[in-house]
C-alpha cells in the first residue's frame, strides 16, 4: 500500500502548500528516509514558482526540492542492510503517485534508489542539506580547472558563490576575490579579496592584476558584462548559475580568446562529487560556517519561501520537520 506523506506542493504558479501525498513503497533496492531537514533552492524553486522551468519538469502539481536530509525507517531487501538507522542526503525522488516530482524531495517521506543516498557520517544532519549546492560549487570549480598561480574573482556571494570561492581557494588557486553588493553577505565571505561593488567598482578593485577565471555566479548577464575586460589573456569564464538566456558581449571574449566554461550539477557515484564534498566538510577542509543562516519550522513553509526569495541575508534555510511520532 501506498505510504501516506506530508509534502510540499506547488499546485500551480506562485502557490506553495502542504498536502498529503501517496509515496510508492520501496522497491527491493531501495531505501525509505523520514525526512528531518530539507531546504529551498533560491534558483530551482524560484523558477518552478514562476512556471519557467522546462517540460516535463513543469507539471502541476510538483513536489520540489533536492536538498533533503533524513534517517533510512525501512531497507529494501537488495539494499545494503547497514544504511538502516543511518542519517542520510538524498537529492530527490521519484516516488510519488498522482504529483510531479519535480525534483520531490520535499516530502515526509522519500522511497529512493539505496545507490543515490549519502550517509552523512561525522556531519551534523542539518547540515547535509548543504551537499547539493556544495557538490556544485565542486564541481564547477573542477570544470575551471585551477591552476596554481591563477587569480580567480567570484560574482555574487549567494550560497553558491560562497561555496565556489572557499573551493577555489581550498585547491590552491593563487589570489580569489570576491563581488557582492550584500553586505551581510560580503562579512562572511572567505576570500583573499571582498569586493562590495555599492562602494568600489570592480575595475578599480581588481586593477591591472587580471582574472584568470571569472566565476559568475549571480545569474545576472549585466554583471558578467561588465566584468569580462577584467580578464587575462586565454582567462577562462565558468558559468555557476542558472540562465534563461546567455547575452554578453563577444568583443572582450575574443580579443582575449576566452574559454566560456558551463557547468552543470555534480557528478552521482561512489567516487562523485557528493561524497567528496561531504568528507571535506567532515575533516574541515571546507569550511561552511556562517552559511547556514535561518531554520523555519514546515508549518510556515510559505514564510520559508518567502525569506528565502525575497531576504539577501538568507543564504541557506534549513526547514525543519517534525519528528514526532507520524500520525
């Protein structure tokens, strides 16, 4: 029998609501989590909301998110029996009767593939709901492909620009600057470089030290305009955020005969990016403290979008959900 879930759901445009939904039960390699933690993608959830994302992911009623953390309740009989008790990240779902997942993972309930969840190990579990945008953040800077003595500027400090520039530095990148117009987004940036574009441009800020990739992470095409004269010859651009259209200007890419860099999410797997980021928060390395900036109880889902879209203090928020006993 179908498991019964309370759920996010966006029934239509710009309406957010908590419904009971039916979850299909496990397959024999699955797992079941009881959710504990999800999070609001500023980006993705914003798009759903607006009635822009693509077929067929705009389907109403959807379920969204694929930030969730939870504890595994129910092991299937060809999963790995240990995940059982285990606090995990799973990054959505499709186990949902008569609603869109899209991506589903704001739900009370997720049956999902046993390969697809990452044990959290020593992590705090509210803190998982970090992994997605932090495996990202990973993996684009990756796709940048840092060297040594390369000079790195971030566009935005969003939580994925944050993230981006704390990796670039993790990897060894020479100089990362940093470009917000937030302020109590600048005073928790890790960079060598904070940049506030309210007080001083980006021209005068950087000076004749040019980029060697410009990481924009803003998903505003102006902003990326006007900082390309900023880069070195054969610099690299990589393109962090989500664009309903690419418009720049193709004058400084040529004369400079850069590279645009499109990164998309992490890489699934054992060896991906997910687990690589969960272990470097675990020992340290990646530090993201102070990224994680509001908790809103489920029941004021609506409030936690609202903060989430329309607050540029708010870089992550963690929803909570109730961990009572299920009624």
């Amino acid at each position: 029998m179908p498991i019964k879930s309370r759920a996010v759901v966006i029934p239509r445009r710009n309406t957010v609501e908590l419904r009971t939904v039916q979850v299909l039960d496990p397959r024999p390699g699955d797992v079941l989590v009881r959710t504990a933690y999800t999070s609001i993608s500023a980006g993705t959830e914003r798009m759903l909301l607006d009635g822009r994302m693509p077929h067929p992911a705009l389907l109403f009623p959807v379920v969204p998110g694929y930030e969730t953390v939870g504890q595994v309740v129910q092991v299937g009989a060809k999963a790995p029996q240990e995940l059982l008790g285990q606090w995990v990240y799973v990054g959505g779902a499709r186990c949902f009767r008569g609603v869109n997942p899209a991506w589903g993972g704001q739900s009370e309930y997720i049956s999902a593939e046993a390969d697809r969840v990452v044990p959290l190990g020593a992590i705090d579990p509210a803190t998982g709901v970090i992994l997605a945008l932090a495996a990202t953040a990973l993996h684009g800077v990756n796709v940048g492909q840092i060297q040594p003595t390369d000079r790195v500027l971030v566009l935005g400090q969003g939580i994925v620009g944050q993230l981006a520039a704390r990796i670039a530095r993790l990897q060894g990148a020479q100089h990362v600057a940093v470009a917000d117009r937030v302020g109590v987004r600048l005073q928790v940036a890790r960079a060598d470089q904070v940049i506030d574009v309210t007080r001083e441009s980006l021209d005068e800020a950087i000076g004749e030290a040019n980029i060697n990739l410009l990481i924009e992470a803003t998903g505003s095409m102006p902003a990326l305009a006007g900082a390309l004269p900023l880069l070195a010859n054969h610099g690299r651009v990589l393109l962090l955020g989500y664009y309903d259209h690419i418009d720049i200007p193709y004058a400084p890419l040529f004369m400079r005969e850069a590279q645009v860099l499109v990164a998309r999410e992490w890489a699934f797997g054992p060896d991906g990016d997910l687990p690589r980021v969960r272990d470097l928060i675990a020992t340290g390395a990646l530090d993201v403290s102070g990224l994680l900036t509001h908790r809103v109880p489920l029941e004021r889902i609506q409030a936690a979008y609202r903060l989430a879209f329309e607050d540029p203090s708010c870089l992550k928020l963690v929803v909570e959900w109730p961990q009572g006993l299920a009624e």
